[in-house]
C-alpha cells in the first residue's frame, strides 16, 4: 500500500511539472516532516522527493499514520 502511494504521489509530481522545480523546504515543512520522520536526512532529497513529500504532508484523506508511513518510505 505504502509503495502504491509513493508511487502515485511520484507520479502526480512528475506530471505536474513539480518533479522539475527548485524545492525549498519551509521550516514548517521540515518541522512536519521530522515529526512523522525523525531524525531523518533531508539534505539529499529530490526535487521530486520534496514534491511528493509536501503533497503528502496537505493530503486531507489520508490519516496520520498512513502519512507517516508514507513519508518515511520517501525519505529513506
């Protein structure tokens, strides 16, 4: 399930143009990320990655713990 999503949230970017886009993490962003994923490494990320992962972050269906698992596949 975690890989379907990872692989949609991807996708989506890819698509919209974002997967090309400078991606700068706000310090929120950061601060939410390190929440569902802590201790995690943020330096390295994709634009891609980044992309997909603030889609996750503001996704309203998803619950907190599918989030979280979500985010922490795309960090690793």
């Amino acid at each position: 399930m975690i890989r379907i999503l990872t692989a949609a949230a991807l996708a989506t970017t890819a698509l919209t143009g974002a997967a090309h886009a400078n991606i700068v993490l706000s310090p929120g962003q950061i601060a939410q990320i390190e929440r569902f994923a802590p201790g995690a490494d943020l330096t390295n990320l994709s634009d891609a990655r980044k992309a997909a992962i603030v889609s996750v972050l503001y996704s309203g269906g998803d619950s907190a713990g599918e989030k979280g698992s979500t985010i922490r596949g795309l960090v690793q």
